[in-house]
C-alpha cells in the first residue's frame, strides 16, 4: 500500500489502513515512517489512558469495562494490548483477547494486540507510533494497557496523559505499591476485585504510603475500588478520570507534558534514525568485521572501537554534506 493510499485511509477512517499502517509500524517499515509523519499535524485531539499493574490484577476487564462506559456516552475508543511476545514468531502471545471479544463487532472500537519483541519497560518500542495512528485516525480515547510485569512498567507514563496503576488485595505482597516507580507514575490507584477479602486494608495501604510521600503534588492520585468483573466502580473511575485531565489542562500540565514529550520523541528518533543509518553503512564492510574480531580477541575494546567508528562516520557524513 502507498504512502498516500495509507495517509488517505486513515483521514478517512478506514480500519483495513489503521491495521496495515500499525503492522508496517511494527515492522520498521519506512512506509510507515513516511505516513506518520504526514499524519502528525492530525494528532494531539486523543486522551490517552495507560493501565498498568501486577499480572492477574483484571487490567484487561477494566479496559473491557472502561470501553463499554466511553461508548455509552459516544466517545470512540482505541485500545493497544501490549503482551509479551512470542520467541519463535515476535508475535503476540495473548493476541486474541478473549475478554475483548465483546466489543469485536463495534465499528467505533478499534483493538489491537502488540508484542513486546523483547523491549523492557512493560511497552512495545513501536506502542507510540501506534497510539499516534489512533489519535490521527480520530479516536477520542486511547487506552494502552501494559504487558503486567510489575514495576518496571513506568514507560506508560512517557506516552500516556492519565496512569492508572491497578493492584488486588490479597496478592502477598503487602509493599508493591511503594516499590520503585509505580507510586511515582499512579494518577489514579486502583484497587480491583473488591469482594475479595483485604480490599479496605490495601486501600489504606496505598493512601498511607500516600501520605508519607514526600513530593509535592497538586493532583493526590485517588485511590478506587472496583469490581470489573460485576462493573462495580466503573462509572466512578471514568468521572475520576475526567476530573484529572480536567485538572491537566487547568493547570498547565497537559501544555508542559506535551512539550517534554515532544523533546523525548525527538532525541528517540534521532538516535534511532543514527544508529541504523550508521549500522547499515558499517554491516559487511572488512574493517567492521575486523574490528569485531580484534574485540573479540581482547586486541582492542569495543569502547575504543564505537568512538572511533562514530567519528569517522561523523567525518565522512561532513564530506558527502559539503560536496
């Protein structure tokens, strides 16, 4: 499919063009590259929503439930899994999204699975380009539920406007909320499976560890108990979300996040664009290799060899530049 073919498409919210420019996304396609950078000025209209937390924490049922509140009351939705992906194919492994299916005949929903390809951090590297194809394709809502790791998940926040951070009672592990990075990244905390019992213990837990954090916040991360299962809690957690993004743009923040982000996409994609630029000019050539034996022999450190090798790539960048 054309570049044009795909920009058009997705302006014109065809759904086979969003999923073919989502799979050249995940492909490193320059296609796709060429076609996000058309449909930029597009972007910027979608509240984008991470869920992340523990596995087994019903993140999947609350972005079922979530759905079905947003489309209630008209709004479209994306939805981007992020799930740990598959050794042998890179693929998916719970790509079917059996809890989903639900929502599989409404045109105004758009779902989609993507595997992590072994990126740490909860997030597939290319989860923002994708989000960003939903945004342009004119979803209102985005939500981006992470892969369940645990902790090391803080990258949503990189991507997302609202975090919610969900947990359980009763998981054995009366100190994962305070640990590394998830009290940092939680806007919202929620507490899910609320007739198990201990769910009233865990919601003093995460409001106790709340008051003894010693950052200053203007917006305290609310702390909710939801039954997704029943949809207990659910229209209480949409209106606690309204009331944050409400709280972004009054404030400032949405304006100053948007701006960091920016900065951050940017230095991302240079150093993307470098590295691969400089990778294909150096794969193959003898002295790559050569250098790559003589590290190997302990002839030579690979620290000294990267400096040399970006320098003289940087040198005869200059010279192809001035010709």
């Amino acid at each position: 499919m054309r570049v044009d073919d795909l920009v058009q498409g997705v302006l014109g919210r065809d759904r086979r063009a969003l999923a073919r420019l989502i799979s050249l996304i995940e492909e490193e396609d320059p296609v796709a590259l060429d076609a996000l950078s058309r449909l930029y000025r597009h972007t910027g209209r979608a509240h984008i929503i991470g869920i992340t937390g523990p596995p087994g924490s019903g993140k999947s049922t609350i972005v079922t439930r979530l759905t079905s509140e947003y489309r209630r009351a008209g709004k479209t939705v994306g939805i981007i899994c992020v799930d740990p992906s598959s050794p042998f194919t890179g693929g998916a492994l719970l790509g079917d999204r059996i809890r989903m299916q639900e929502h599989s005949l409404d045109r105004e929903v758009f779902v989609r699975s993507m595997g992590t390809r072994g990126h740490l951090g909860g997030l597939s590297r290319a989860t923002s380009d994708a989000v960003r194809a939903l945004d342009a394709f004119g979803k209102d809502i985005v939500l981006v539920e992470t892969v369940g790791a645990g902790q090391s998940e803080v990258e949503v926040v990189e991507i997302a406007h609202t975090v919610i951070v969900t947990d359980v009672p009763g998981s054995g592990d009366d100190i994962q909320a305070i640990k590394a990075g998830i009290m940092e990244i939680a806007d919202i905390f929620v507490v899910n499976k609320s007739d198990l019992p201990g769910a009233d213990k865990k919601v003093t837990e995460i409001n106790a560890m709340l008051d003894i954090d010693p950052g200053e916040r203007g917006w305290r991360p609310p702390v909710l108990l939801t039954n997704a299962r029943k949809g207990e809690g659910i229209p209480e957690l949409v209106a606690t979300i309204a009331e944050h993004y409400k709280y972004l743009k009054e404030s400032g923040l949405l304006e100053e996040r948007g701006l960091k982000r920016s900065k951050e996409e940017l230095e991302q994609i240079m150093e993307y664009k470098l590295t691969r630029e400089l990778l294909t000019k150096l794969q193959g050539r003898p002295e790559y290799e050569g250098a790559i034996r003589r590290i190997a022999s302990r002839e030579e450190d690979p620290y000294t060899v990267a400096d040399r090798l970006i320098v003289e790539f940087l040198s005869s960048y200059k010279e192809e530049s001035s010709e």
